[in-house]
C-alpha cells in the first residue's frame, strides 16, 4: 500500500468516524472478551483514583471486559461487574445481545460529554 493510499484510507476513516459521531449511533463487532478481577485489569494508579470515588469499591471483584471494534476501526472495551441483578450492566447486554461471543455484533453510542463510545442496552 502506497502512502496516498495509507493517509487516503485514514482521511476515511476519519471521516466516518466524525459522521458517527455527529449521529451518535454506529455498530462495532466484539473482537475479544475476558474476565480477570478489577485489580487486574487496571494499573494501579487507576485504581487509586477508584478508591477515592467509591465508597465500597473492590479490587478483588470479578469483571467482564468486551472488546469491540467500530465500524471505522477503532479498538475500545467496556466492563461489565460479574452480576446478575435486574438492573446490572451484563443483564442488559444479555437481554439486548444474548451471550458476549467474538464477531457478533453490537450497536455503539458516543457520549459527547465523557467523549467516549458505550454499548447500547
């Protein structure tokens, strides 16, 4: 691939990615999943940060980590606490999805305040 080639590839990308935004809604394929407790799945300065926010936070609590991929190419993840309460996270997706597997697919949306991607429930 030429380097007009590359940089024109990017310039799409780019492109679909700030029209996605704009709408706010895009689809993105599970590419991997795994599960590990937070302590983890963090570095420890992160989880410093999480002890100051929550009061009863657990670094030893077990997670679910999905990795996606967005139609124009971008490589995120989301958490989801190992629970299977009414109003949990894991049970939405399941209701929504089903079981998490590698290459299904799921719709992503962009929140403009926190400037990031979420699975929609």
């Amino acid at each position: 691939m030429s380097l007009d080639e590359i940089f024109n590839e990017l310039e799409k990308q780019l492109k679909m990615e700030e029209q996605a935004k704009k709408v706010g809604i895009a689809k993105a394929k599970i590419v991997d999943i795994q599960i590990g407790k937070v302590k983890d799945m963090y570095s420890e300065e992160t989880l410093e940060h999480m002890k100051q926010i929550f009061k009863n936070f657990d670094e030893n609590r077990e997670i679910i980590r999905i990795y996606f991929e967005t139609e124009f190419g971008e490589k995120l993840f989301q958490d989801f606490t190992k629970s299977t309460h009414r109003r949990s996270n894991l049970r939405k997706f399941y209701t929504q999805y089903g079981k998490p597997e590698i290459g299904k697919e799921v719709t992503i949306k962009y929140d403009k305040v926190k400037g990031i991607w979420k699975i929609v429930f």
